[in-house]
C-alpha cells in the first residue's frame, strides 16, 4: 500500500474531536445519555520503523469520547500531502462483546497525482480488550499490506532505503459501570 510516507510528517498533526458530519452524538449533553453509552478510548501513534528491531514513536495522541451502541467517534489526521479519516464504531453484541467496525478513508497526493484507498475492520473484543487498528495498512511478511490488527512490518532490507512509517490507532472500548 503506501510504504514510504515520510514526505508528510513535516507537517503538524491534527486530532479532531468533533470528527466530520455524520458522527456527531444525537445528544447534546453527556449527562442525558442512557445507560449502555461506551467510553472509547484511541491512542493514535505515528511511529517509524528503520529496522525489524528500531522503531520509534514519531507522534502521539491520546483521547477518549463517549458515544452510545452504534454511534460513530471519528479522528482527522492532516498532513502536508495526506488527510486520513478513521472512524470507529462500536456495537453491543452481548454483555461480553462488542463489535468494532474500524474504517480508514486516506486520500494523498503523490507526483501531481491524488490518491484514494480505504481500509474496513470489523473485530469482535471483549469489554476493556485493546486492539490496534491501521488506517494505511500495514506491510505483513512477504509484501502485502493489509488493515489487520495482527500484521508485522515487513521494513526494506537496503541499508540505504527509507524508513517504513504507520500510523496506528489503539482502540479501547469500556461500557459504563452499572
């Protein structure tokens, strides 16, 4: 997918809390949300990876958003040549899971050229499990790219090639207590 992304992390980073249309709450005050709201919490990292053993954390930010049963919470992040949407819904299966429907829209622009992809995740979790999602993808073994949580980077072996960079989103969801 996008393997060498280090043209656009010149630029200031930006989360934002009120995400884009669509994913607002219905409700206006936290207080008059029913009971069975979620707390969704999102770590969301820059990191770069130069070799399988040095990575290193380039940008971080942590939030946390309240939100109910299907209610999407969204983060913007802007770049120089890059603007990525990732959105996150959460759904109450049972008592002990929640389905996370993870979407990452990325839209850049390389040599004169605009570029689209996206990514969708759907994971089951328990309630408090962490999981990571990958709006870029991210390179496995052999090559692909892939939106799943459980790939490894697979960085050039060229002494001289540029470092690999992903941005990860950690996701946490916890049901209010009650």
């Amino acid at each position: 997918m996008i393997r060498h992304i280090s043209w656009f992390f010149i630029v200031l980073f930006s989360l934002i809390p009120e995400g884009y249309p669509g994913s607002r709450p219905i409700l206006g005050a936290q207080e008059s949300l029913p009971t069975g709201r979620l707390t969704v919490r999102l770590n969301t990292r820059v990191i770069q990876i130069e070799n399988f053993d040095q990575v290193r954390e380039i940008w971080a930010r942590e939030s946390e958003k309240i939100t109910l049963s299907g209610q999407a919470v969204s983060i913007k992040l802007t770049g120089r040549n890059i603007v990525i949407f990732t959105r996150i819904t959460p759904y109450y299966r049972d008592s002990n899971t929640i389905l996370i429907i993870a979407q990452g829209e990325v839209f850049y622009s390389f040599q004169e050229e605009i570029n689209y992809s996206t990514t969708l995740k759907t994971l089951s979790v328990s309630p408090g499990e962490s999981v990571l999602f990958f709006p870029l993808g991210r390179e496995t073994p052999g090559g692909s790219s892939s939106g799943d949580a459980g790939g490894s980077a697979s960085p050039s072996s060229s002494p001289a090639a540029e470092p690999d960079y992903y941005i990860e989103v950690e996701i946490l969801i916890l049901p209010e207590a009650g």
